[in-house]
C-alpha cells in the first residue's frame, strides 16, 4: 500500500469513526470512551547486538562448498537499519473518574518491513580477500497490550493537551533474514536473528484532543520501550559468533491520529 493510499484510507477511517461516535454517544459525561487511532512510527532506537570478531578455521562448518579459513568481523545492528515501520494500528478502553484524568487498556499491531544493511565482512585467508556480508532481513510484525493513565490539561476546553504513561506486554515475531556476499561467495537464505519474544514494555506519550461534546480528536507521540528480543537460538550464526545480546533494547517513537467518543 502506497504512502498516499494509506493516509487516505486513515482519514476516511477516522471521518466514518467521527460519524459512529456522534451517534453512538450516549452521553457527555459518560465516563467510558472507546477509541480507534492509526499512524507510523517517525524512528527506531537500539541495537540488536555488539560488534564481535571469530576466527573460522573451517569455512565448511559454515558453508559446505567452501574450503580453508577466514576471520568474520560482525557489525552492531541498529534496529532503524533493519526495520522500517509500516505502520500501526490500534484500540483504547478508558475509563475517566474525572474530567482531568483517564485510566486506558490499549491493543495495538504494527508491521514492520526488514531491510537490508551491511552485516560484516569475510575475510578469507587463502584468498587474502575480504568480502562484505549482507543481511536482508524479512518483513516481521509486533503486537502490544498496555494499562495506563492518562492526564487532560484544560479539561473544560476545546484543545486539551495530555500526558501519560502506561506498562504492558509487546510481542515482536521471528526476526529472520537472508545472508549474502558478492560473487555467491556467501549464500545463507533463512538464518533467525531473534525469536518471537513477549517483552516489558514501557510507554510515555503527549499530545493534544480537539474534544466536541462526547466526541474527541487526539494527535500522540509515544516513546515505547521494551527489552530486547531473545537469541534466534540459530546453529549457523552461533558458528560465525553472532549472539542476541550486549545491544541497546530498542525504542520506537510512533505518531498516531485517534478518534474517540463516550458511550
């Protein structure tokens, strides 16, 4: 799906929500709201891994059509290299026990696209050659329950800005990939670089509604966090020395447009 379809379905979403909510509020001072928002994450944060060095002294154990030695020189993986959001989508139960503050149950999915990024470099020692590595890593998707509260600044206002914090689960897939070097010198199609994992996750978000009556418009950026996915546990990239760990645990900064309304 294009840049633009997508905004234009986005908008269509949120106008026939806008509908829903002026017909199915039953009241302004009901203190339950369901709300449905969809965005895009601005940039990712983190890595999935250090930088680390391995000396193979059998190439075979890495590729059977391969002969003799080399030294293998890993990079650090940063997760905006590899991943590129597509977007997100979600739903929001609060419950407000006054006009400034809002507990939430959120669900949220959002897909990501695998990108390809320069994995490290083979330097085989026969040859005296050195050849760079890439990973094309495969489109995976995460999923997120979180509990939160929520603060309304100019409550009794049309523009109210908020804040809030929540904590929950996230649950990134497989994170898989393909290894390649020129010349087919290296051909790896499926290595696993994390497993599905259900991570702690924190998020922090601000931002502004535009409320009418029992109907509300909200623009948000979130800060999300959560641990690191576990090692993919994979024979190959244990023989060449890649481990899931040591990097920074990833961060993801979404921007999302919600429309919300009482019932």
């Amino acid at each position: 799906m294009t840049a633009s379809c997508y905004l234009r379905r986005s908008i269509a979403f949120l106008l026939l929500a806008s509908t829903a909510g002026s017909y199915c509020a039953a009241s302004e001072s009901s203190p339950w709201g369901v709300e449905f928002f969809a965005g895009d994450a601005v940039s990712m944060r983190g890595s999935l891994n250090m930088p680390f060095v391995t000396n193979l002294g059998d190439l075979g154990t890495l590729d059977p059509s391969l002969e003799g030695s080399a030294l293998f020189r890993g990079k650090e993986l940063h997760y905006d290299d590899i991943l590129n959001p597509s977007y997100t989508v979600g739903t929001e139960v609060s419950y407000a026990p006054n006009s400034n503050l809002e507990g939430f149950a959120r669900l949220s999915y959002s897909e990501l696209n695998g990108e390809s990024t320069e994995f490290g470099t083979l330097t085989i020692t026969d040859a005296d050659a050195t050849v760079p590595v890439t990973a094309h890593v495969r489109d995976t998707d995460s999923m997120s329950l979180m509990l939160g509260t929520r603060y309304v600044f100019n409550a009794n206002e049309a523009w109210q800005p908020f804040v809030g914090a929540a904590v929950g689960a996230s649950r990134l897939q497989d994170l898989r990939a393909g290894l390649t070097a020129p010349n087919d010198a290296v051909t790896l199609n499926d290595v696993r670089l994390a497993r599905a994992t259900t991570m702690f996750a924190q998020s922090f978000e601000a931002g502004i509604g535009y409320s009418m009556a029992s109907f509300d418009v909200r623009l948000a950026i979130d800060a999300n966090h959560s641990n690191g996915p576990d090692s993919g546990q994979d024979a190959t990239l244990k023989t060449i020395g890649f481990t899931r760990g040591g990097g920074e645990s990833p961060w993801s900064f979404p921007v999302t447009l919600g429309a919300e309304y009482r019932f």
